[in-house]
C-alpha cells in the first residue's frame, strides 16, 4: 500500500487525516512542523505527500516547494480553507483540496493523483 507523509500542526486536524488514511489502507507518516516534515521526507520514502497550507515558520506552499526541490517526483496535495487556487501554486501542488470536501472526495483524489504518478 502507498505510503503518505501528512503535514498539519493542527493536532486534532492531524489525527483525524492520519486515521481516515490508514482505515483506506494507506501506510501514514504524521508530522506538525514543517522541519521535522523535511526531515522525515529526506530519509524515507513516500508515494504522496498531503499539506496544510497554513502553518507557522513555513507555509504549505513553502514546504511544498521545498519537498519538490528534493524530489519532484512526489504528487503532492495541499489542505486548505481557502476556495479559490492562488496562482502561486501551479506547477508546485498537484492537487488542491478543500478542508470541507470530506474524506471520501480526500481518498478518491489520492486514488488518481497515485494512479496517475505509478
């Protein structure tokens, strides 16, 4: 099963994605900071890679742009509130989600963002 790096520094917002995730099958690394995040996606390896786009020290965008300096082969999908797509964000997201989508609309834009990169 693909393995999934999620980043949020919500706890609570965290624990839920991380359980939603693995009750779908997905092997799911946990990280609150961007630092940490890096660190982990430095020494392991993962499928895809989920984002909150607000977070302290270092956006989701920021650390998406990172993750994809290291390796731009992951997709990777960035969580907000925000409806409309900030243009800052083509060509670095894969993939835009709304907290609000709810899990079924999450898993099956994993399933073809995953589908799409094998």
């Amino acid at each position: 099963m693909p393995t999934i790096l999620c980043v949020d520094d919500e706890p609570t917002a965290l624990a839920v994605r991380k359980r939603v995730l693995e009750s779908a099958g997905y092997q799911v690394a946990a990280e609150r900071s961007a630092e940490e995040a890096i660190r982990l996606f430095r020494s392991e390896v993962f499928d895809l890679v989920i984002l909150d786009y607000w977070m302290p020290n270092m956006n989701g965008l920021a650390l998406a742009r990172e993750f994809k300096r290291i390796n731009p082969a992951v997709p990777i999908v960035i969580f907000s509130a925000l409806s409309p797509l900030p243009d800052e964000t083509i060509g670095v997201a894969d993939r835009w989600i709304l907290k609000d989508e709810g899990p079924e609309y999450l898993l099956n834009a994993l399933k073809s963002l995953l589908q799409a990169h094998s």
